[in-house]
C-alpha cells in the first residue's frame, strides 16, 4: 500500500489517504472501450496497445501532457518608462488628476 507524506512545520509528517476509519480496499479499474485509431484506422482494444499505438505515431493525449514551466523576467528599465508613457497617453485628465492627487496624499519614502 502507498503511503503518502507532506511537509508540516519543517517535518514530513505521512498523512492518510482516506478517510479516517475506512479500511483499504481493491479497486479494479476496467481496460477502456475499443476505439478506431484516428492515426491509420486501426483498432485500438487495450491500454497496452493505446499506449503502444500512441508512441509508435508519435502521439500524446491532450491535457496529459505537463506544462512547461515558464521563466517570468522583470521588464527592464526602459520597457516599464515606454509601459507608463503608454498608459499614461491613454488616460484621461480626470485619471491622471485622481492619480497624481493620490501620489501627492501619500508620505513620501
């Protein structure tokens, strides 16, 4: 049986998988339906041969596959200054006043 475990309070503590008191038991999952492959044609039966089939034409199934993690860099110096200038030029006298009266209430760092 698995046991699983996170990370509390700087100790991996195991926690359980069900609920509290429920006793362990099989769980049998059926093979899935058979379907015609959309790749040659070909009938698929078993997971075996999904999973084969999959590989030999090069094949993934969509949402299976993990996300690429994505490397966020901080915007330089200039690209924030154009950033501002545009959102600046797109707003009105009203917002630009309501900002500047904002910035003018605050101390001052």
């Amino acid at each position: 049986m698995r046991t699983r475990y996170v990370w509390r309070d700087g100790k991996m503590v195991q926690i359980e998988i069900a609920h509290p008191g429920a006793e362990p038991k099989i769980q049998i999952v059926p093979d899935i339906g058979g379907y015609k492959s959309m790749a040659d044609g070909s009938w698929i039966s078993s997971r075996s041969q999904h999973r084969e089939h999959l590989k030999r034409h090069n094949c993934f199934e969509v949402g299976n596959e993990m996300p690429k993690p994505r490397e966020i860099t901080a915007p330089s110096r200039e690209q924030r200054i154009k950033r501002l200038r545009e959102q600046l030029w797109n707003m009105t006298d009203k917002q630009a006043d309501k900002i500047l009266a904002e910035l003018r209430s605050q101390p001052r760092r």
